[in-house]
C-alpha cells in the first residue's frame, strides 16, 4: 500500500483522493496530478486495500480501475457509496465494453473515463467539480 496523505493536515477542508488502481505506474502518475492541484493521495493496489482503507478515510474523489485479481471495480461501486454517500467516483478502464460504462453509471459513477487519459482529462473532470487548483 502506498501512502501519500499526510494525516497531521487531514481535516474537514483537505481534500482527499483514493486511486485504486493494481497498475503502481499510473497509481503514481494520478497522485502526482493530484498533489499538484493540492489533493491528497492515497494509492491502493486491491479492492481488499481499498475496503480497508474505506473504514478510516473517507475520500473527497475515488478512481476506480475495473480489473483486480481480487474482483471487478464495477462491483465494487456499492461498497463505496455504503462508507459514504458524498463520495465523487471516477472509473477508469481500457476496456471497451459499453456494458461497463453503462453499468457503472446505474451503480452511481460521476465520470467514466477510458484507458489512455492524459493529465488535461484529469483537470477538465476536477475542474468541474471545482477541485483545488495550485
């Protein structure tokens, strides 16, 4: 598990990122991005991490890959929601199945982004949503 919150500064007007992702590179990448717009990271490999961690932080925005040895990101949605409604949820995939994006949308996805994205997507999204900016 990589970790790159800084607890001492997590209050109330920290904003916060879960990057689930079992790919360490782009894990990397996106926390780079993030940190940089000032949102703490946190990056998790599994979606056992990712429950986990679930329990004790509760993300501004999660990036939710699909394809886990330990399951699909699309089934997990739910266990998002249940830690916290607010949560805003990016899923990110290569795959190309339609299915996917219109199933992640009814389970309650805000943006579904496919695999390759550059950091200009990442900002547009957070722009969007008025995340902090450096």
């Amino acid at each position: 598990m990589y970790y790159r919150v800084k607890p001492e500064k997590m209050g109330t007007q920290v904003q916060t990122a879960m990057i689930i992702d079992d790919d360490a590179d782009l894990g990397d990448l996106l926390a780079s991005i993030l940190e940089a717009r000032k949102i703490h990271a946190l990056t998790v490999h599994s979606l056992s991490e990712a429950e986990e961690c679930l329990t004790y932080l509760k993300p501004t925005v999660v990036f939710l890959d699909n394809s886990f040895p330990d399951g699909l990101g699309i089934n997990f949605i739910r266990n998002i929601h249940s830690a916290d409604q607010e949560i805003k949820i990016i899923m990110m995939t290569a795959d190309t199945a339609n299915w996917i994006e219109e199933k992640a949308y009814s389970e309650g996805i805000n943006y579904f982004l496919k695999k390759p994205f550059n950091k200009n997507v990442i900002d547009n999204v957070l722009d969007n949503w008025k995340m902090r900016k450096s």
